[in-house]
C-alpha cells in the first residue's frame, strides 16, 4: 500500500494518482490538514508514502513521524529538512563542493550590513523557509539593505534574527530548473521571466533546456549533497558561462514542466517511488 | 588547545564557564554571536578546538553550531542535538524512538484535526509551541471552551511555526517537577524545582532544591540525553500521580544556575571537562 500525503490536491496530485491508476497501484490519499498524528501509535500499513503536502512544515513533520515508525518516505525526512531550509542547503552544497553563489550569515542587522558590503551590492537576502520565491529580494543600496534589514528584524519571526545574505547572479532573464530522481535527471527546463524572480509560480514561462552533462553532473551532484530523492534543482548560469546551483526542492511542482516537455511526469516520479518499494 | 564560548549576552551560566576555563588555565575566548559573519564554502582555518554554544537566542546557537561544525568545529552541544532539542516534536519523536517514557503526545495541523485530538485525549491537555524556552507559550487547557479559544488564537496571531499543534496529555505531578543535568555518559546533579503554578520552571517562580539521583533517575536521565544524541543537556522529568516517571523536554543550552546551588555540583565546570574531551577527540581526527 503506497500512501499519498497531500494538503490542497493541485493538478500535480490528480497527475499522480492518475499514474498510481493506470499501474493498478493500491494506494490511500491522506489529507495531512485532517489527520491528527499519535506519536504512540504504529502506523505501518503504508510500504511507502509519498509526500505531497504543500506547507513544508507539514511534510516535514510527517515524514518524521512516519519515519519514526519504520516507513519511507519520498523525500525521506533528513533531505526534506535540508532541503526546507536555505541556510541547510547551502551549507550541504558547499560541503560536497557544488558551486553556488557565495553565501554570508549574520546574526544581526549591523552584522549583516557589513556582510552585505563585503559581498557588494546588489545581494539577494532570502528567508530561511520559503518557496515561490515568497520574501525574496533583491538589494541594490545601502538604503535598500538598511529598510529590509530592520523590518525583517522588527516583523520576522522563528528565524527572524538569522539573515541569509547571497552574491547577486546576473542571469539571463532565466534560471534552469532540473528534476532528479535518484540517479537519473528526468528533465531541466528554462524558466523565463523578466522579473529577478523566475518562478513559474509567478507566471513565467518555460521551454525545454538542452540536457547537457555538465549540467546533468551538477544537477546529480546537487542531489546527492542534500541526500538524494526526488528533487527540483535550481541552476543559474553565471554570465561568464559557469552555473551554480542556488536551490534544491523536496516537493517540486511540475505543471510548468509539463506544458514544456510533454513528459508523463507523475509517471516517471510514481515509477521512482515503485522502485524504491 | 583553545575554547570559544559563543554568548548574545552573558548571562551568570556564561561567566562560570569562562571562570572555570580561567581557573583551568584553558586558552579560551568569549564570542559575541552578535558580531559574527560565516561564509559558506571556501576552507577556513578553525580557530578553536571546540566551541561551547551559548547563545539565549535559539535560532543564532542552532545556525551558529551548523556553521561551525561544517568548518570542523566541535561545538557544545552538536548541531544534530541542538536542532533536535530545539523542536519539541523532533524531541518527542526521538524519545519514543528509544523507548524513553515521555507524556502522550499528539500533532494535527489544523484547528479541526486538534480540536477532536484534544477531546479524544481527555482534558486537561497541553498545548506548547514547537520552539522557544523558559516555559513560554505553554498552554493548559481544561476545557472545549479553553481548546476552542487557544486554537483560534494561534491560528489567527501565530506565524507559520505556530501552525503545527503539539498537544500533550497533561502529567498530575506533585507540584514540582525533577530537572536533572547530563554531562556526557554522567548524570552529574538533579534538582526539584518547586512552584505553585503548573508550569515548575524558574521563570515561573519555581524553588530549587536538591534532588537525589536515584537508579531510576539517573537510568532515565542518560536514556533521554542518548536519544537527542547526547552531549551536555538537561533532562525535564514528571512524577505522573500514578507513579511513572516522564521526560517532559530536553535542554541544550540550559541554564544550570539553580542546579549549582543546592547541590554544590560544579556544573560549569562539568561542561568545560567536556569541552576538553570533545575538543581532543576533534585533535584526534
């Protein structure tokens, strides 16, 4: 029995049952918003579990409880808590030697003025936990790095004292986004936008990006730093040609994918997680 | 051998650390987390063997002791323990792992699900916050009316980590609870802390005294500290009116100011004796 872990069951989901379906796959949809997780009881009917939830904090906690009781999980809970975390990936990227835009960490908003300086302007500062590029910017003076730092400190919360400062990357209007499963590279696609931002969250567009292997060695060398899965990478080409990996996703959606590359992903993502059982 | 102590601000535990350094003849600094700037990546030369975490801030000592550990500090507590210790859900969920008695304990992710969790479970229950020390945002709830009141709350004040609910069966104790303090493989003091209020914590007015390690509290002690993943942590055990004993929390940057004075154990120095082996081992590599 495969178990799906969702929240708000997007066209990502029903493309996943639908492939569960059509390889007559017994599985159970869970809505993790409705269950309530009793740490003293033995869940052990799932052979796997696959974890769709869209709040990360969600997907976290339950693949840690799940994994208490003896379950897998795609992604299992180790590389989901890394993966959550920017400061996490960072630091598992830079263990394993994969180039990524130089990072600083300061602790306070002096502190982290100076790094700003230090790096020059512009820098990104981008919070801890968060996706679609959610409270992300982009700093291009001192004034801009003096208001951002104060009201992150004045209204930010858990972490709100720990600011995550990154070289700004001159990209080409575009980011590269790689989907990994294990060991393969299932698709890379551009994201194209004329914001800094290129999320296709935020309604950019996407083609196919030639799979090449220096960016499919990135790509896997990127995966295996934060532990492996089935995982989005996010690459970005530096103008003199270099790429650096900036973000690797634990629960990627794929509906831009889709459109771009023709691909039966939930297929290639549900044959993953079957040859893992 | 040299030893940094990694401090926001010094509080009376910091100032025995850095004596009991002094007086060991430790090369030792304080560091202010305030002024630190890490880079990512890139080889830095370790300037300490090992490195004590300090910080009254629980995300700076948690990012702190990841970054110095990728530089290959050892650090007092390890990142791995204090991320555990630092999350009361990793920390029960650990726990149970290793079979360490610790309160019923159940998680929802929304008001709904909580709300027919705490009814199944029997009021009164607890509710806390995943994160945060010194007994803040500790809820007992004795009633429907109280559940209701505090999930609406927390779901329309809190941020995004106020959004899991940790809800706990609440332990009749006898109004104290026992703290003891692990030092490695070693329960080195216990202690009652006595308070009229439920919650038994110093910032709620609670008493010190002397507590005997007994066999029980001792075994239970270090099955809790192995669990988080060791280290010098303190241990926060129940008395449950029906005679079991329950690990409520684990510290990993406690303060041990109120286990020093009734039992005249020096436990500053404690955790210097444990810096320095920790800091030899990391030599050794």
């Amino acid at each position: 029995m495969v178990g799906v872990f969702c929240s708000r069951i997007r066209d990502e989901e029903k493309l996943i049952f639908e492939a569960l379906e059509r390889r007559k796959v017994c599985f159970e949809i869970a809505d993790v918003r409705h269950a309530a997780f009793d740490l003293e009881e033995r869940r052990n009917h799932f052979g796997l579990v696959l974890l769709r939830c869209i709040s990360h904090s969600q997907a976290l906690y339950a693949a840690r409880i799940l994994e208490q009781n003896g379950i897998d999980t795609i992604n299992p809970y180790g590389v989901i808590a890394t993966c959550g975390d920017k400061l996490l990936t960072s630091a598992a990227l830079a263990e394993h030697g994969v180039p990524t835009p130089r990072t600083l960490v300061a602790f306070t908003p002096a502190a982290a003025l100076s790094a700003i300086e230090e790096l020059g302007y512009p820098v990104v500062l981008k919070p801890l936990v968060g996706s679609w590029g959610r409270l992300m910017c982009k700093v291009n003076d001192r004034q801009a790095a003096e208001a951002i730092l104060e009201h992150k400190e004045a209204l930010g919360n858990q972490h709100g004292s720990v600011f995550y400062i990154q070289e700004y990357v001159d990209k080409p209007q575009r980011d590269i986004r790689v989907l990994v499963a294990g060991d393969e590279v299932v698709y890379a696609i551009y994201r194209y936008s004329e914001h800094w931002i290129t999320n296709t969250g935020r309604g950019g567009d996407a083609s196919v990006c030639a799979l090449t292997p220096e960016l499919a060695q990135l790509s896997l060398a990127a995966a295996r730093a934060v532990g492996g899965g089935l995982l989005a990478v996010d690459v970005l080409e530096m103008p003199d040609g270099r790429l650096l990996v900036s973000e690797v996703n634990h629960t990627p959606e794929f509906h831009g994918a889709l459109k771009a590359t023709g691909m039966d992903i939930a297929g290639r993502i549900v044959d993953y997680a079957l040859g893992l059982v | 051998m040299r030893i940094g102590v990694l401090v926001s601000h010094l509080r009376l535990e910091e100032k025995l650390l850095l004596e009991a350094l002094h007086a060991q003849g430790i090369e030792h600094d304080r560091v202010t987390a305030d002024e630190l700037v890490f880079s990512l990546g890139g080889k830095q030369v370790p300037r300490y063997d090992a490195v004590l975490v300090r910080c009254t801030n629980p995300s700076q000592a948690l990012y702190a002791a990841r970054m110095l550990n990728q530089q290959g500090v050892a650090t007092v507590n390890s990142y791995d323990v204090i991320a555990t210790c630092s999350d009361r859900l990793l920390t029960s969920t650990v726990l149970r792992q290793h079979g360490v008695p610790a309160p019923h304990t159940v998680v929802a992710f929304d008001a709904e699900s909580a709300l027919a969790a705490i009814d199944a479970l029997g009021y009164p229950v607890v509710m806390k916050s995943l994160h945060g020390p010194w007994g803040r945002l500790l809820a007992r709830v004795n009633d429907r009316y109280g559940a209701e009141a505090l999930l609406e709350h927390k779901h329309v004040l809190g941020g995004y980590e106020h959004s899991t609910f940790y809800i706990q069966e609440y332990v009749r104790k006898p109004g104290r609870d026992i703290r003891s303090y692990v030092v490695g493989d070693q329960t080195v003091a216990a202690i009652y802390r006595r308070s009229s209020h439920w919650i038994t914590n110093a910032s709620h007015g609670a008493q010190a005294s002397s507590c005997p390690i007994t066999a029980r509290i001792e075994e239970l002690s270090l099955a809790a500290a192995r669990a988080v993943g060791g280290g010098c942590v303190a241990v926060d055990i129940l008395e449950a009116d029906d005679g079991r004993l329950l690990v409520s929390e684990v510290n990993a940057a406690p303060e041990f100011r109120d286990g020093m004075a009734p039992t005249g154990v020096d436990i500053a120095a404690q955790w210097v004796r444990y810096a320095l082996e920790v800091a030899a081992m990391q030599s050794g590599r």
